[in-house]
C-alpha cells in the first residue's frame, strides 16, 4: 500500500480559495445530512502554558474518507529557540473502505483557509445581497484569510478595521489595500467601526464581549470566529435576543461557541436558534428572509471541514501527479 506524502508547498498549489469555499460546503451539507462521525477534540495542554496540540477527528461517509488533524499552537519560543514555527499541523487520510492511510499531507494552511471559506459560505447564505462594507473585530492572520474568501463572493468597498494593537492593525491595513487594492480606514474603537458596516467580522481571542448590541444597525451580518472554546467571547449576548441564529454545528455551538453564552444567561433558548448553516444549504430552512434582520453565525470549526478540503487536496495531487509515494511495510 502507497502512502502519498505532500508538503506545504505542494498543499498550497494544489487548491485554491473558490475550491475551498466548495469544500466547505460539501462539509456543511454532509454534516447536516448526518453523513458525518465527529467525536469531540482531544487537546493536550503543556505545562507552564508553552503549547498546545488538538486532535480533530472525522468521517465522511459519502467520499468513505476518514481524516485527523494534528495542530499545534500557543508555542511562542519555537522560531527563536527550535527553529520551527509556533503553530503547525498535519493531517492523515485514511481509505474508510480498508483502513488504509492514504495521503499525509501538511496542515498549517488549510485550517486558515476553511476557517475563511467559513465566512465567505455565511456571506453567500446570510449576508444582503447589496451589502458592501465590513467591518473587521481583530487583525491577525484569520482576518486576512476572511477577507480572502468573503471577497470571491461579494463586492467589498470599504472596509473599517479595529484592533487592540496598533501595531497588528497598521500592519492589516497595509496588507489588505496592497493584496486587494480595498481601502481600509482604521477606527479608533470597535464601535466605529461596528457601526459603519454591513457584515461585521470577528477573529480576536475575545473573552469578554467586543461588540455590543446597540452598535449593530439592521440589516447587519456577524460572522463569530474567535469563540470556539469554552472561555472565548467575542459578542454582547443581547445580540442574539432578536436576532437570526445559525450555527455550524448545533452540539459544539452550544457547548463552546458564542451561542453558548446568551443560552447560559437565558436570553435565548435551544429552539431559538434557526439553523445549522448545512440545512440552509439543504433547502430545509430559508436563509435572510428580510434586509432589516441581524443574522449571526457562529462558527467553531469542524473536522468535516478538515476532512472535505484535504480530499479536494488529495484528489488534485492524484490528478496532477504531485507528491511522493512512500510505503511503511517496504
């Protein structure tokens, strides 16, 4: 049995963002289909708070394909002292049909990009359809790679960017108007810029609420990214009292998404939220149904997505005969 091995160069010349964005899509719709096995994550914590790993793990039974991610981050010393990156990851395919593993391929880019697919499959579901302007709640790498993907879907004309760090948000600004000529005017708070958009972005580490409810005009889409763990909070919970409520994943939003905390604080219930963003997808639920209703979609990740980009991935190497072929028995 050959395994294919691929490396990060190879990962990132074998996909491109509108693939991706499909990706996710398959992912969605075969999550809300129940053709998908996900177990919860597995994470170790290393002592004194100098990294973390997670395992993420699922099956896709539709493709028969079986994936695992391995990713680390939170390793702040590794280029000084390792000469290795802080975050990396790798993930696994397996041939669901016999078990074999079947491709080992690099990881640490396809994360940031399903995660931006994310947004940019929410836009296309929830968002207006003239809406133009957004507004970015945190800076860093995942609010580059939303743009990224929301600007393959949309229109985008301006875009108000805030960020705690002066620095982090100077550099955002130079980056987004040089790779995509879009004009960023950066705000001096969160509410200046919350209040000017119509698609409000959020990609911080939040635990405390960043974005409050009376900032947000009508009409507005909210794409949650930061909260993806118990702790993280990115979103004043009154948002969600009068709002249109999707989630990726209905079990992990309520456990550890920004969903969970205006459900701890019984401002909503369960029932209130309208869908999993796979059954819009579907058909079964409607997506925007007025241009005056705040939609929100809270987004924490799914292995499914992991799963359904690496075999594009996989798939195009094959295709394209890319990648070296190795055996552990040989």
């Amino acid at each position: 049995m050959q395994t294919l091995l691929l490396s990060k160069d190879q990962v990132k010349g074998l996909i491109g963002i509108d693939q991706v964005i499909d990706a996710v899509e398959d992912a969605y719709r075969a999550f809300s289909s129940r053709q998908v096995e996900q177990p919860d994550y597995i994470g170790i914590r290393l002592p004194g708070g100098r990294g973390e790993i997670d395992f993420k793990l699922s099956y896709h039974s539709q493709a028969e394909m079986i994936s695992m991610k391995a990713h680390s981050g939170g390793f702040i010393d590794n280029p000084q002292m390792h000469g290795v990156p802080n975050s990396m990851g790798t993930i696994l395919l397996f041939d669901a049909r016999n078990g074999a593993l079947v491709c080992i391929m690099d990881g640490s880019l396809i994360t940031g990009l399903r995660t931006g697919a994310a947004g940019a499959v929410s836009v296309k579901a929830l968002a207006r359809k003239n809406a133009r302007i957004i507004a970015s709640i945190g800076t860093g790498h995942q609010a580059r790679m939303q743009i990224r993907a929301i600007r393959e879907v949309m229109q985008i004309d301006e875009i108000h960017a805030w960020s705690r760090t002066p620095e982090t948000l100077s550099a955002y600004r130079h980056d987004i108007e040089r790779e995509f000529q879009i004009p960023v005017t950066t705000a001096v708070c969160a509410r200046d810029a919350v209040e000017k958009a119509d698609i409000v972005i959020t990609t911080t580490r939040g635990k405390g609420k960043l974005v409050e409810a009376n900032w947000v005009k009508p009409g507005t889409h909210i794409i949650a990214i930061g909260a993806d763990a118990r702790g993280k909070q990115e979103l004043d919970p009154e948002l969600f009292r009068n709002a249109t409520i999707v989630v990726d994943s209905l079990p992990q939003c309520t456990q550890k998404g920004e969903t969970f905390h205006p459900l701890a604080d019984n401002i909503i219930k369960v029932d209130d939220i309208h869908a999993e963003i796979g059954e819009i997808l579907l058909g079964i639920k409607p997506g925007r149904t007025s241009d005056t209703e705040i939609t929100i979609f809270d987004s924490t990740g799914m292995a499914i997505q992991d799963n359904t980009t690496a075999g594009s991935i996989y798939r195009n190497a094959l295709a394209n005969a890319v990648g070296s072929f190795f055996s552990f028995t040989e």
